[in-house]
C-alpha cells in the first residue's frame, strides 16, 4: 500500500503567526497518524465494526479515531494501537537534545539529518532499512577490529607479551576497547601518547600526562613500547598514519 505524502502540502508556509504554525503541525501529527492507523487495521485484516467489537465500543467511535478532522485523546489512541498489537513511539525534541517519551524497551528513537532521506532513496531504501544496514554495517567493522587487536594481543608476537606484562588486573578485552579508542584519535602524536597512558594503565585516551611521570625511565620505555605497538597494528591493519 503506498502511502501519502502531505509533506509538501503541510510545510508550504501559510503565516508567521505561531498559532498557525501550531495548527499545521498538528494537521500534520493527525493525518499521518490516523493513516498509520487505518493501515495497521488493515493490515490485521479487521474492518472498523470488527474492531469495534473488539474493543468494545461503537463502530462511530472506530471511526472518529480514524479520522483526522476529530480531536484525539492519547488514552484512546494508545488503547486502539494495543488491540492491535502497535505501540505508539513519541519522542520531544528541543534543540540538539531529544527526549524519548514511550516505552524504550527494545527500540529507540534518534533524529537523523535530511541528508540521511537522500542516502536512502539513492539506495532504493526507505530511511529505516538504510540506518539499519548502516549500523549492522558499522557494527562488523567494530567488532572486526576489537577481535582482530585481542587476537594480536594474545599472540606470541613480541609487542604483545611486552603488552601483557602492562595489563596488571586488567583483561586483554578491556585494554584493546580502550586501545579501539585511541586508534580513533586523528592525529598520530596524539595516538602515541593515548596508547602510552593505557600502557600505564591511565585508561582515559583523551588526556596525554606528557612529562609529568615520576619515572622517566619508565615514561621513555611506555613511550617506546606505545610506538612499537601502534607501528604492529598498523602493519596489522593496513592502516595509514
């Protein structure tokens, strides 16, 4: 079933006033609305009499929900929604800041620019699918590169058992998500130095102590030893410094 497209029709500017402005969004909130209803039902197979008898009400109530010209009470509209299996998701934006008002569990909403509507019609995706491939997409390579930097740092290589000595109590997985961060840092003294302080076991990859260890013995050999290791990776990964 295609769906309409008010789009165009509703952000056509009509008026200043904020009154106005208030009024074309919910017009807009109403039409979309009701037509995701209409189709839910539809899709479960019911006519607005079934449903009606489902929920036990009138058919004329059924009805009024559909409709986007008639006021909607969010307890009817959420009770409609159950009956057939949907939940309404809402979230309040303001600014940079987003607010999830609904149920979470399982599911969460973000705000993505328009460019991301672009992406997906030149990929002949809808907006959902194109996000999800993204992130499935995104999060392989994730994955790939944490195992691959465990794998290394659990070989016999030499780097990796001067690694290991450094660990203290932490795990080979804890240190190689934070060595994951600081690969990500762009420039190449600044990753030197992120991989230096996890060596010493600073965690943090955003700061850089440069010169402040007490042991400078020691501060040269972590330095020495975080070079070593991110020419390893790079040799490993193919990456470019």
């Amino acid at each position: 079933m295609k769906k309409p497209n008010f789009q165009v029709w509703l952000q056509q500017k009509v008026s200043d006033e904020p009154e106005v402005i208030l009024a074309g969004k919910l017009e807009y909130l109403r039409l979309y609305l009701t037509d995701a209803m209409r189709e839910i039902r539809n899709k479960a197979g019911l006519t607005q009499a079934q449903l009606a008898q489902k929920l036990g009400v009138k058919q004329a109530a059924v009805s009024k929900l559909e409709s986007a010209l008639k006021e909607h009470e969010l307890e009817s509209v959420l009770h409609y929604l159950h009956a057939l299996g949907a939940d309404l998701l809402v979230a309040v934006k303001q600014g940079d800041d987003l607010y999830q008002a609904s149920d979470n569990e399982g599911v969460l909403l973000v705000d993505v620019p328009d460019v991301v509507f672009q992406k997906a019609l030149a990929a002949n995706m809808s907006v959902r699918e194109y996000v999800r491939v993204a992130v499935e997409k995104f999060s392989v390579e994730d994955d790939g590169l944490r195992t691959a930097l465990v794998k290394l740092l659990e070989s016999d290589d030499s780097v990796a058992v001067k690694v290991r000595e450094r660990l203290g109590s932490r795990t080979i997985e804890e240190v190689a998500v934070e060595l994951e961060k600081c690969l990500s840092l762009s420039e190449e003294e600044d990753r030197i130095f992120a991989v230096k302080n996890v060596l010493a076991a600073n965690v943090s990859c955003g700061e850089s102590n440069r010169g402040n260890s007490s042991d400078e013995i020691d501060e040269i050999e972590l330095l020495d030893l975080a070079e070593e290791l991110l020419e390893k990776l790079v040799e490993v990964f193919g990456k470019s410094n």
